[in-house]
C-alpha cells in the first residue's frame, strides 16, 4: 500500500472522531489519493456512522496536506 487512512477516537456521545491519514510513499504525493481517500472516509463517518464531527490535526508546516483538507472542507 501507499499509506493508511482511518477514524479514530469515536465518540457515540459527542458523535465525533478524528482522521487520520499518512501517504507514505512520495511518487504518490501529489496524485489526488489522499483527496479521494478523505472524501471515501468523510462520506462513510457522515452518511453511514452518523456523525457529526470529524478533528484533524495537522503540522503547520504540511502545506500540501492543509490545502487537501481545506478543499475537501
């Protein structure tokens, strides 16, 4: 594989989790897997989990991550 994805963290009570995604292999950087990787996770923990918050932290210096995220919203 070229990295990993997951919710992490679920909370029934607040309806909430946390995403965490890693592409670890840098010829993949840059290809949109990690936009369509996100989108499949978000639509999943919204529409079929119920919740109603996702967290993300992320290194300030990740600029590439942060316009991913910020595109997907």
């Amino acid at each position: 594989g070229i990295g990993c994805i997951g919710l992490h963290g679920l909370s029934g009570l607040e309806s909430s989790g946390e995403l965490g995604i890693s592409i670890g292999e840098p010829d993949c950087w840059g290809q949109g897997y990690g936009k369509e990787a996100i989108g499949l996770v978000l639509d999943h923990a919204f529409d079929e989990l119920g919740l109603h918050r996702v967290r993300l932290r992320v290194w300030a210096t990740n600029t590439r991550g942060i316009a991913c995220y910020e595109k997907l919203g």
